[in-house]
C-alpha cells in the first residue's frame, strides 16, 4: 500500500519512484521542466545510441523539438512515426501500421522506442515494443496527467478491439519513465480532470489521508501548482509501483487499481472510445457508481459516497453521465458491455468496492439485480435531462 502523503515532503526537482521488479526495475522520474533534459537520463540506458519516437499529431507540434534537441545533445540518434490523435489509434489497422514503420525505419533489436504521449501512444508503443523482434527496449514520456499517474507505469501494454477496451495486448516494463508536470499546462482543462480521477483513485482504493490530502491540494493540482503536481504524481506513482511490484500480472492485489474500471469501460465501450467521454471521465463516474454499489450492498457509509462527490465537485470533476446527442443510455446494454470486460471470469463480473474511503477490496460476489440498480439511478437521471 502506499506511503502515507502526510508523510511525504513537498519536493521540488527531480524525485524518483523505482519500480522494484528484479532485473526489471526501472526507475520513474518526475520534475518539473524535464524533457529538456531527457537524452541526460536516456542516453546511460540504450545499448546503441538510436532510437525511434512514437508521438502523436498534438504532441509533436507542441513538444517534439525540445525532445529533438534534448536527445541531440547526448548524440542520440532517433527516427520519428507521428499518429493520429485520439482512442481510435488503439486499434490493430494503426497497430499494424506501426510496426511496418519500424520495420521500415530498421529498429533492431539492440536499439530503443520512445512512447512520447499519453496513454494512447504510451499503450499502443509498448505493445510494439513487445512484439517487434521478439521484443525491443523503451522508454515512456507521459504527457498527460492520466498517463503519468497510470498507465506509463506497470507495463500494461496493449489495443483496443471492437469487443471491448485492452483485449489484446501484453504485460511488458519499459526501461525508464520520465513525467515532466510542465508539460502539463498544454493540457486542456478537460484532459488534466480526466487524469486527476485517477490519482483520487489512488486515495479511495488505499490511502484515506492522501485523500484527505487532495481534498486540501486538489485544487492547486488541477490549477497547475508545480510542487502539488509533483507530489500528486509521485505519491500516485510509488501506490502503483507498491501493488505492480506486489503482483505484476494482475493475479491478486493489482486488481484494485481497476477501481471504477468495470463500469468506466463499459462507459466508454457504448460511446465507441471517442471525445464524447475520455477515459478518465468514465473512470471518474465509474468509481462513483462503484461506491454506490458499496453501499446498496451495505460495505460503505453513505456518508463517505457523498464525501467524494463533493470533492469531485469542488475540482471540477465530472459526476454524472453526459448528455450526448443520438445516445440514449440504456442500463441493459451497458450490462452487456461489461461481460465483455478481460476480467470477468466464469461468466462472472469483478468488481472493486469499498468499505471505507481508502479501503477496497476485489469480489465477484454481486447480483445482477444490484448492478442494474445503481445503472439505472445513472442513466434514469441523464435520459431525463
């Protein structure tokens, strides 16, 4: 479980969280004006000094020279593939498209990819990473908050399939993350709440006094305070790092961090993993109908379910389903969605509930009449609108 964030000192400049793994370690760096200096801590890892930089249309207008220049001054070498922009670059038509990029710019096998991006292009890179040759090396730079506090970290790796989110893909670690928070204030607001839900998640699911700390700090993490970032990121960062160190295939305790995930995919599944609901905006409502599933099954306090709501309104969260022009949110098909979720076993749904702010715990012990329930108070609520 992680350390405590009462605990942790406000740190500015370079902290690092190692993600201990064996010979797999690897360590993440995060700061404040990093990417400047990103060749300084990849250049001492490569086996050959070249590299190819997978990144996306928004991301190499705004970022791709400092990274350029950055990797120039180790005398790194680096080919460039840019993607287009968005969820729908998760999928196996872009997938194959990369690979033959690679393959067609002569990475071999001794030489490196960098996942410059958010969880899109770091997801989508390290499933070619894995794959390329038998298996590559790479380096994650996240860019977004969501992809710094999630998904850069843990070496989940993988593509969506028109049956549902992350079916195909593979457990592979990078070799080194960098999270450089100046890169957030490109972000728009949208982007930084989406990933904020994820780094609450971190507090509900095992650290009630880090919540109690994001309820005095939030706001400045999601405003673009440097030294809140930092300390938001990093305390997010060792959480993930404790249970992936723990349990790195997801056979046990690694299952909390799905927290909001079963409902926030099925979200996402019906609105076709497009600009109408982002990732963390489905997580976000997923980990609120997690916690009203809590407790119509009599785990939480209700008072702790209006707690976080407040909270995800005092920052500016999203709490409710969207309005969205030709849906009509129906709770029988989102059920459908969620059976086609990787993790259901036995033709059972896993959830992750929660018996207290900071304190879940994963079951497969839910009725189906409960899950339609807190579905419908959701969707009954919307189509109304």
């Amino acid at each position: 479980m992680p350390q405590s964030a009462s605990n942790q000192a406000h740190e500015m400049g370079d902290a690092k969280v190692r993600v201990p793994l064996g010979p797999r370690s690897y360590d993440v760096v995060i700061a404040g004006n990093l990417l400047q200096r990103a060749g300084e801590y990849i250049a001492p890892i490569l086996r050959k000094k070249r590299v190819a930089i997978v990144t996306d249309e928004n991301v190499a207008k705004l970022h791709l020279e400092t990274l350029h220049h950055s990797l120039s001054k180790q005398d790194i070498e680096f080919t460039t593939i840019v993607l287009p922009v968005g969820e729908k670059t998760k999928s196996l038509s872009h997938f194959g498209d990369l690979l033959d990029q690679l393959l067609a710019a002569k990475i071999t096998r001794d030489e490196c990819l960098i996942a410059f991006g958010g969880g899109v292009i770091g997801d989508i890179t390290g499933f070619a990473a894995s794959t390329l040759r038998r298996g590559v090396d790479f380096v994650q730079i996240p860019t977004t908050l969501l992809s710094q506090v999630d998904s850069s970290v843990g070496g989940k790796t993988g593509i969506n399939s028109p049956h549902g989110k992350n079916l195909i893909g593979a457990f592979y670690q990078p070799k080194l993350v960098l999270a450089d928070v100046s890169l957030l204030d490109t972000l728009p607001q949208r982007d930084v709440l989406a990933g904020y839900a994820e780094v609450v998640k971190y507090g509900l699911l095992g650290d009630f006094l880090f919540f109690e700390w994001l309820e005095e700090n939030g706001h400045a993490v999601v405003t673009g305070d440097t030294a809140a970032r930092i300390q938001a990121v990093k305390v997010s960062v060792k959480a993930k790092a404790d249970i992936v160190a723990e349990d790195e295939h997801e056979q046990g305790v690694r299952a909390l961090l799905n927290l909001g995930h079963t409902f926030g995919h099925a979200l996402e599944a019906e609105t076709g993993y497009g600009s109408n609901l982002v990732h963390g905006e489905g997580v976000a409502i997923g980990m609120l109908m997690a916690m009203m599933l809590s407790s119509k099954m009599g785990h939480i306090d209700g008072q702790d379910c209006t707690r976080v709501t407040t909270h995800f309104s005092h920052v500016g969260m999203m709490a409710q389903l969207p309005a969205i022009n030709g849906l009509n949110w129906c709770s029988d098909t989102l059920l459908s969605h969620m059976y086609q979720d990787k993790k259901v076993d036995q033709g059972k749904l896993t959830f992750i509930l929660m018996k207290s702010i900071g304190n879940a715990f994963v079951t497969q012990n839910v009725e189906k009449q409960d899950i339609l329930d807190v579905l419908d108070q959701f969707t009954n609520h919307t189509n109304k609108e």
